[in-house]
C-alpha cells in the first residue's frame, strides 16, 4: 500500500477530489496526511472528518524559508511518501526540499503551463485573448510552477468570462486530471525522458 501526503493552504478541493479518488476507484493506496502551513486551512476539517492525519506547519514559526521547508520535509517523511501532492499549497518551496521529493512531488497549476506562472493566471488568460484556458499537473522542480507535464486540461475563455467563472471552470477539470495524475504516479505507470512525461500503457494525458 502507497502513501500519498497532500500538502494545502486553503479549501483542498483539489485535495478532496484524491481523496475521493482513490477511495472510489480502489487504489493500491491511501492518503496518509493533510498538512497545512495554515492552521485554519479549511481542507483540513474535511480531512480529520475522513479519518486523515492532519498536521499544521506553520512558516511564520520560522526564521527562513530553509528552517520552514526542513521541519515541513522532516514531518512529510514521517509519513513515507511514495508520493507528495502540492493542492492550492501557496509555498515557494527551495531547491532542497524539491530535490529531496523529487520524482514523488506533483502540483496543479490553473493554467496551461508554460503559459502563466505564478498568480493571477484567470485574470492574465482573460487579458491576454486567450481562447483557450485550463490546467496542468506537473512534476515539481526547483523552478516556480515549471516541470515536466503529466496532464492538462483545456476548456474555452467564453466572451465576457470573469476570472471567477474561469476559474470555477477550470476548477471542475482540475479535480479530473489531478487525481487521475497522482493515481498514475502511485500505480508507477508514469515515464519521464528527456524532460517529457508518458503514459506506460497509452493512458491520455489531455482532456479537450
Ligand atoms: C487551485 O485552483 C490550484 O490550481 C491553485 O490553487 C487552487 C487551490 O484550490 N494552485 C496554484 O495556483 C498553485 N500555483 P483548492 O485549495 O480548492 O484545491
């Protein structure tokens, strides 16, 4: 049995969507813990009603951004990671702390990377034109929302879209492709060469 660790900062509703996941599709696997760096995050009322360890790293506790990530990795391992999830976890996390889970430390990013980075990317995609929107999960590396892609989704910017309704339809398509990523990587059915993520058996890695 794997172990995936979830990391948030907030609503987790990307993390809800794993934890479902991979109770309703029986996975060889369980959500071990939630860990928040914010005490009043509210995915991890959801996750103490399922029964989930939670735990709370708090970064203001910290003197720096080394200090926080060290004590975050040293309670993270105390669960076994076989894989890490960053869901809505708003952290820049330094190049030890990714080296150190990399391999198992995936996010989503609400926007189709490499395009906007960062904040703000409902609002950027809107002022940009774009006609095309949505959300990538991705293999975590040292740079900031950079690293090689599992998945994405695309949805339409709709003529007179608001970032709120791009985001709530971005959203929907997060809660597909990120469980369905990190079930992937659990079942060790990803392949990573040169940089680009595959699919051992074929598995599409896009929803249009
Ligand atoms: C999600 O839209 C996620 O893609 C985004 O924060 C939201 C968290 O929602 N993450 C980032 O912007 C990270 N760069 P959730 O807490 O309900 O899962």
């Amino acid at each position: 049995m794997k172990n995936i660790v979830i990391l948030i900062s907030g609503r987790g509703s990307n993390m809800q969507s794993i934890v479902r996941a991979c109770a309703a599709e029986g996975w060889d696997a369980r959500v071990a813990a939630v860990i928040s760096n914010k005490a009043d995050a509210q995915g991890l009322v959801y996750a103490a009603e399922q029964g989930i360890a939670t735990a709370v790293v708090d970064h203001r506790a910290f003197e720096s951004r080394e200090a926080f990530d060290a004590e975050l990795a040293r309670v993270v391992d105390g669960f076994k990671p076989d894989a890490l999830a960053l869901a809505g976890f708003m952290r820049i996390l330094t190049p030890q702390f990714v080296q150190h889970f990399e391999g198992r430390l995936v996010n989503v990013h609400p926007s189709l990377l490499p395009a906007f980075t960062g904040l703000h990317t409902h609002q950027r995609a809107i002022d940009a034109g774009c006609k095309l929107a949505g959300a990538t999960v991705h293999f975590v590396t040292a740079e900031l929302d950079h690293g090689p892609i599992i998945a994405q989704a695309v949805v339409p910017v709709l003529p007179g879209d608001t970032a709120d309704g791009l985001s709530a339809r971005v959203l929907v398509q997060e809660h597909r492709i990120y469980p369905r990523a990190v079930g992937w990587l659990v079942h060790g059915q990803l392949r990573v060469v040169a940089g680009v993520v595959t699919h051992t058996e074929g598995e599409s890695q896009l929803v249009l």
